[in-house]
C-alpha cells in the first residue's frame, strides 16, 4: 500500500499538515497523540494481564463435578419448550 512512497511524498504530506494545522498547533497534537499512544499501550497491558490472570484462576470444565449432570425430580415441572401444558 505504501510501497511507491517516496521521501518526497512524506515532505508534501508533512507540508499539507502543516499548513492545516500551523505550526503552533504542531507541538500541542503530537503531545496530545503521544498521550494518547501511551493510554492505549498501557490499557492494552492491563487488558493481558487480565486474561492471564482469569486463566490462571479459572477452573476448566473437565474438573468441574457439576457439569453436564441432571437433577433429578417430578419432570412434569420442567418446561418442554412449548406454551401448553403438560398432560
């Protein structure tokens, strides 16, 4: 995609930016996306070490006793997917 780039291209578009924004601006915006940049990386972290750690304590489903297994009981209590009662 961005192979046919060339160092001029880069000029032209870092003048175009430049003049959009005027060079005062120049400096707020890059600190305002390096902030930014920063906030992301550091969510991104968080969100690893998250799942690492619900990994870790979570048990697996094969360990688990209760799945899979029924209760058993009057059946005519339990629903049978439709609207009309049991006979």
């Amino acid at each position: 995609m961005l192979q046919g780039l060339t160092g001029w291209h880069f000029l032209v578009i870092l003048l175009v930016i430049l003049l959009l924004f005027g060079a005062a601006k120049l400096p707020a915006l890059a600190k305002s996306l390096g902030q930014s940049a920063r906030v992301f990386k550091g969510e991104i972290k968080e969100m690893k070490k998250d799942d690492a750690a619900d990994d870790a304590t979570a048990p697996s489903t094969s360990a688990d006793p209760q799945f899979g297994t029924t209760v058993s009981g009057d059946s005519s209590s339990r629903s049978n997917g439709t609207d009309s009662p049991q006979r």
